[in-house]
C-alpha cells in the first residue's frame, strides 16, 4: 500500500468558461462558430448527463458520465475499456478551510485514513489490499482532498466498499493519533529539506499574508502537537457531507454499477449542515518578499510571482499559454540554445542558472502565476532580470508564431497529462469540484486555438505590467537585488 503523501496544487490547470459566453478578447470566426453550435453539450437526463457524446464519438474519446444522488454526492466516471481502474472520491475540504488553531486538521486527518475503521483493522486493511493487488493512497491540496484506489476493473465494488469505509468508519483511535503525530512531525522535518516546497510555502506566506492560503497544508509545529480527536471529529462532521463530495472513477468502469454502488455505500452521508456550510475566506494578495539568507548553502532557491486568477476565470486559458512561452529548462537537459523559449536559450548560453520553471497555480478565485529558479549565487540578479524582460515581452511584442507554438506545446502536454486511468480520473475528480463538469477535449483545444498574440499581449499586461511581486528567496542570496528594484523591473518606460 502507498503511503498518504502531501500534494501542492497542479501548476498545469484548466480553466473553465459557461458555453454561452464568449469573452470579447476571443475572435471567433464563422466556421468556429458553427463547429461551436455543434459542440454544444448534449444533457440526455440527470442521471446520465453525458457531456458532449456526438462530438466525442467523432473524436473517438469516451464520454464522461455524471449522476447526482438525491444527496447531492456525485457521480463521474469514463469508461474506456480496460482491465484496471482507478476510483477516488475528491472532497471539497482542505488547509484554506481551516483557521489558525486547526491548521494541519485536514492533512492529519488524512493520515489517520488507513489506521483502522470500525469493520477492519490497520493489518486488515493492508492484507485486503495486498491481496487485491491493489494501490490505495490520499493526498492534501489547499482546497481539496482525495483518496483513491488502483486496482482491477473487477475489484471495483472491493475498492468503493473500503473507500466508503476509511471516510465513514475510520476508529480515530487515540494510540494511533499519538503514533502518527510522531510520523508528522518526522514528515515536516524532511519537507524542509525539500528547498521547493520551502520556497513556495513562504511564496504563499508573505503573497497571501493572514489568510488561509498563506498557512501550509502540515500546519505548524505546535498545531500538530496539539490537534485530538475531537478535532478530526468536527473536521469530518462539518465538510464530509454528500454535494462536497466526487466519486470519480476511470479504466474499465461501468456508470451504472458505479451509481449502484455509490447509492449503497455513500447514500446516507448527510446532506445538510447543522449550522450554516464553510464558506471560502478571501485571500488577499499583497506584493511583498521573503528573504531567507543562508550562506552555506551552495544555490539560491527563488521563486517570484504575480495575482493570476482563479480556475473558472476566462483569462486563465491565456495565462496557461502565456506560462508556456516562458517554459522550463534544467542544465540536464541540453540544447538550451536551440529550444523555443528565449529565456531557456538565455539561461542556457549565458549559465544564469541551474533550473527554471514557470508555473500557473490557480485556487477558486485566485492564483499565482510566475517562476521558480535555482540558481549560482553570483547569477541570481542576471537570472531575475532576464526573466522580468521576458516578461515584459510577453505584454509588447510577442509573435503570432512564438504563440503557435506554445499553443501547440500546450495541447500536447495536455493530452500526455491525461494517460492512463490515474490521471484521468483524477482530472475528472478535480474538475467536477472546479466546475461541476468536465470540460470535453476538443472544447479546451478550440478555447486554446482561438487565443492569438494580442490575446497574450492583452492578458499579460492586465495581470503583469507594473503589477507588484511577491518573492520567495532561501539560500545565498546577497547578490538578490531589493525589492524596490525588482519592482521597477516590472514595467518598462515608454517614450
């Protein structure tokens, strides 16, 4: 069995946008708008709301089946045929739904998911999913957490039967609270040895200052020493209820049998709340820095970025692209110089730095949108200046062509995301919580080729141009230039 591990939000996000609306920054042509007309979605009834299944049959993609239970639970799944599957249940719960003393109750609790329920002990437990040659784990973001199984097609009602069970039943006993505090705190001392995360928790902290997107998914030291029962208790009871919660299943998966056995196994989760439902505090962005100077080390570990917006926003699709033409390089990679990003070449001819990579983490009505480098210290202001006049570019003079490729470049990573039954289950899941449905492939691809270069200039200067930061730095980092100066850097003047 895997362990329970802690995931950041995906930096490759996918934006959604109402059918009916066309943002005015699209320029569709007449035959778009007639293929548009085509590809509307097809609702066959409410318990097989199939997206799009004429266009999709065209395309040769399964289509993805959604059913809502009378308790608002739904149900998604594609069936493509396979002899595996994987099935999770993606639930609406994570760090940013936690306040300041119960910060780490969601990624504890997950802990405490393979410990024991009431029908199967922690051995048990394990032997069953040996035995079914299966994979069970569970992972934390800011805003969603999930669990799921891999296993074979004919084991599916064995995997929803113990998914149903660890959500519903799990013991929360205190000898195994105590044990997996210890293992915790064991994880938070390596997380700190994982100079990324490091850099993007404090890129969150001072970007998000007091809120809840500013806190950790672990949570703090003295937090973890001191959350209980009773804490896991009202965690459970107050955001495991039936319309926060996904069954997603992909592989070889029957819609039916899944509804069948969602209506048995999760049919009396409750639906109402006691008091009024958890809402989403607002996070506020503020342009600011966190330094973390420390000599010893032999790189800089910097990570600076700018408000992006949230998952259903228009503009993301653009700002995905925009990400795209900045890219990534790592030293390991070779031909630096001959790559389609300038600022690869450029780090790759003048050895500004080690690594890169651009990043779009998009949360419900916000995001992040930026750059994470490693780099010499003696390179670090070269490296950030080059990587702000990239910027720049993309709001004045970026070329159709320059965006022909990323768009395609998208597109493919895209599609290579989406390979085999995990990710695409989990696409499903992550999606059906962002959007409440799932955005059909040839919808994203047409959303994507309507983008053009004055899409990209447009957008970009609306969410960089002389917009303030937020910067993450740990490391040797002397040469980093102050704030003020990275500030300027954000815009160019203009004659």
């Amino acid at each position: 069995m895997e362990t329970a591990h802690t995931k950041n939000q995906g930096y490759y996000n996918i934006a959604s946008c109402e059918p009916e609306r066309c943002p005015v920054a699209w320029r569709w042509n007449s035959q778009f708008l007639v293929r548009w007309k085509f590809c509307q979605p097809v609702i066959v009834s409410k318990r097989h709301g199939a997206t799009q299944a004429a266009h999709q049959v065209v395309l040769n993609v399964p289509e993805t089946k959604v059913t809502t239970l009378e308790n608002g639970l739904r149900v998604a799944s594609e069936d493509s045929g396979l002899s595996t599957c994987t099935v999770g249940l993606w639930i609406d719960a994570g760090s940013r739904y936690e306040y300041e003393k119960n910060n780490g109750t969601a990624h504890f609790l997950e802990h405490m998911a393979f410990k024991g329920t009431r029908k199967r002990s922690q051995l048990d437990l394990e032997l069953e999913i040996e035995n079914m040659g299966a994979h069970l784990n569970a992972y934390t973001s800011r805003e969603q957490t999930v669990y799921y199984a891999k296993a074979f097609s004919k084991d599916l009602p064995r995997a929803v039967e113990i998914l149903a069970d660890i959500i519903q039943n799990s013991t929360l006993g205190e000898a195994e609270i105590e044990r997996e505090r210890g293992v915790i705190l064991r994880e938070m001392q390596e997380v700190e040895t994982n100079l990324q995360e490091v850099v993007f928790d404090y890129l969150h902290a001072t970007a998000y200052q007091d809120t809840a997107l500013g806190r950790t998914i672990l949570g703090p030291t003295e937090n973890i020493k001191t959350i209980n029962r009773a804490d896991l208790v009202e965690y459970i009871t107050t955001h495991y209820k039936g319309p926060r919660i996904v069954l997603a299943a992909a592989g070889g998966v029957s819609h039916n049998e899944l509804i069948d056995l969602a209506t048995y196994h999760f049919g009396r989760l409750p639906e109402r709340y006691k008091g009024e439902p958890p809402t989403l505090p607002p996070c506020t962005f503020t342009g600011s820095e966190i330094r973390v100077r420390d000599d010893k080390m032999p790189l800089a570990h910097i990570a600076v970025a700018v408000e992006a917006v949230g998952w259903s926003h228009p503009d993301t699709i653009p700002l995905m692209v925009a990400n795209t033409l900045i890219g990534n390089w790592d030293r390991s990679f070779g031909g630096g110089v001959n790559l389609s990003s300038k600022l690869a070449q450029m780090a790759c001819q003048g050895s500004l730095c080690h690594s890169f990579q651009s990043f779009n983490t998009c949360y419900t009505d916000t995001g992040l949108w930026g750059l994470y480098m490693v780099c010499e210290p003696v390179t670090v202001a070269d490296m950030l200046h080059f990587a702000q006049r990239e910027w720049m570019s993309l709001c004045t003079d970026v070329t159709e062509g320059e965006v022909a490729r990323a768009k395609n470049l998208l597109k493919t990573n895209m599609l290579l995301h989406l390979d085999g039954s995990t990710p695409i289950c989990e696409d499903i899941g992550r999606q059906m919580l962002c959007y409440g449905r799932r955005i059909p492939l040839h919808e994203l691809e047409a959303r994507i080729d309507a983008i053009d270069a004055q899409t990209i200039k447009d957008v970009c200067t609306r969410y960089i141009y002389n917009k303030p930061p937020a910067l993450a730095a740990v490391g040797p980092i002397e040469h980093l230039p102050d704030y003020q100066q990275i500030r300027s850097g954000m815009y160019w003047l203009r004659g």
